[in-house]
C-alpha cells in the first residue's frame, strides 16, 4: 500500500495556488465579482496605473497657473479701483508697519503692475497643462476601452483634446453651480419658511447637495464614457457605468475631505499635506477614471454592442 503522497511545493506556492482557486470559485459563484476581476484585468494589462499617472502629472501642473490667473485677475480689479488698492495698501501698513509692511506693499505693487503679463503666462500655461492632461486621459481611456493600444492622429487628436477640455469645462462648471445653487435654494426657502433651526433639517440640505452631485458626476462620467472613448455604444447602455463612476467619485471625495480634515494640525502637513494630498487624490480619481472605463466595457448591454477585444477567463476555468 502506497503512502498518501505529500505536497512538496513551498509554502508560498500552495498559498498562491489555493488563494487563485478560491478567486477562481467565486468569480463563477458571483458574476459581479467577474465583472470586476475581468475589469481589474483589463486595467492592468492596458497600464492603467502608468496612464494615471501622466494625466496626475499635468493635472497637477495646471493647478499652478490657474493660481497665476486668480493672481493676474485680482490684479488688474485693484489696479482698476484706485480706491480699493489704497485700502489694501493701508491696511497692509496698519497690519504690518516697519520694513516688513514696505516689502509686502512693494510686492503687492509690482503684482498689480504685472497682472497683465501674468495673466498671459498662466493662461497660456493653463490650455497647454489643460490639453496635456486631456491628450493623456483620451488614450488611457481609449485604450482601457478597446483593450488595445489606439493608433495616434496629430491634427484630429488635438481637435478632439479641444473640444473635449471645453466640454469637460462647461459640464464641470454647471455641475457646480446646479450643486451650489440648488443647495443654496434649499437653504434659502428653508430659511424664509421658518424650518431652518427644525432639529436634523440640515439633512435635507446634505440630501439634495449630494443628490445635485451625483446628477453632475453622472454627466461627467457619460461624456468620459461617451465622448472621450468616441464610442457608438447608445448612452442608455452605458449609464449603469456612468451611475457606478458617479458614485465612486463621490466616496472619494468624502475621503479627501476626512483625510484633509485628520492631517489640519499636523506640521508636516502645513508644509507638504496640502499639495501631497492633491496630488494623491488626482492620482486616485484618474485610476478610478479608468478603473471605471474598464468596468462599464464588460457591461452586458456595452459586450453586446462591441464585443472587447480582450476578455480575462476565469481564474482556475
């Protein structure tokens, strides 16, 4: 009689190789788990996270001249209302006095002086940061979308980064001031019928900000999904996709808003938190972006439309 042969594999290897079968069971148990492990695969074997990371680089770069524009435009208001820069002066003086006041007077003097050609630089720095980040985001996009490398054309590509960072800009500036506005609404009639010191009605307030939110985040997700992948796959199909990346924004931006809030008194983060903590949460929604891409590309309805070129089988099939 024989004896029971035994596994002389190394431990690892049999972790590995138990920890693939069970992924592999539940991935033929649960098709919403598939779903996101055929995603995940896709993700991965398009270089998700290297794409990310191009279009976190020029998004960040583009925050630095959107700061020269806010400079150059509250420049040339003082430099056109003589009266309102005397009072700032003043009050720099008065907060200030001795040399430290002169040098922050003659600082705010040369700003004033050079709005004009400030302006220019950031905004000429803004549309080349603004398209670069585009030209980055449309072939992460589109290759997570087609499962494969997407062939470049110089003049319709910077055509279509064009007419894509203006349509990102007004859906983003509607979604914000239909967020705003509507909350401010809220707020506002809650006030005139007497409502707003009712114990717990600032839910309601909360409800319909975050409500407005997901009705602006799904927009943007459908002209990512739509516009950007440059796809004839009907809107309706890949709704679900655009709901599923509204969502997710919405958490993270919840997380960026704790993790802001945890790190306020730090004195690291008084230095580094700020711009380390942009940078890390650009960086997590464009994975998301494309993390969602690939989601909304293995949907049933989207499969049925254009079948993807790549299809990750089962683990242990």
């Amino acid at each position: 009689m024989s004896e029971p042969r035994t596994d002389d594999r190394p431990l690892v290897t049999r972790l590995l190789t138990q920890g693939l079968d069970t992924v592999g069971r539940l991935r033929r148990r649960w098709p919403w788990f598939d779903h996101l492990a055929r995603a995940g695969g896709r993700y991965n074997r398009m270089d998700g996270d290297l794409m990310a990371a191009g279009v976190t680089y020029f998004a960040f770069l583009s925050i630095f001249p959107v700061v020269l524009l806010a400079a150059s435009i509250a420049g040339l208001v003082l430099a056109g209302d003589p009266l309102l820069r005397d009072q700032l002066i003043r009050a720099i003086r008065e907060a200030v006095p001795g040399e430290t006041g002169d040098f922050l007077v003659r600082q705010v003097t040369d700003a004033i002086s050079t709005s004009g050609v400030t302006g220019i630089v950031g905004g000429l720095l803004f549309v080349y940061a603004g398209l670069r980040t585009m030209d980055k985001l449309r072939i992460g996009v589109r290759r997570t979308w087609t499962g494969r490398p997407v062939e470049a054309d110089f003049l319709k590509d910077n055509l279509r980064d064009v007419l894509s960072f203006i349509a990102l800009a007004v859906v983003g500036l509607l979604s914000i001031a239909l967020t705003g506005g509507a909350t401010t609404a809220t707020s506002w009639v809650l006030r005139a019928v007497g409502l707003d010191h009712v114990p717990g009605i600032f839910l309601l307030t909360t409800v319909v900000g975050i409500a407005l939110a997901l009705v602006g985040d799904t927009v943007i997700f459908l002209w990512l999904l739509k516009v950007v992948t440059h796809t004839r796959v009907d809107v309706r199909s890949i709704l679900p996709g655009a709901l599923f990346g509204a969502v997710g924004f919405e958490v993270l931006k919840v997380l960026g808003s704790l993790y802001l809030t945890l790190i306020a008194g730090s004195v690291t983060a008084t230095t580094l938190g700020g711009a380390v903590g942009i940078l890390v949460w650009i960086n997590l929604v464009s994975r998301y972006a494309l993390f969602t891409t690939a989601w909304t590309a293995f949907l049933p309805a989207v499969r049925r439309q254009r079948p993807p070129v790549e299809e990750a089988a089962p683990v242990g099939a």
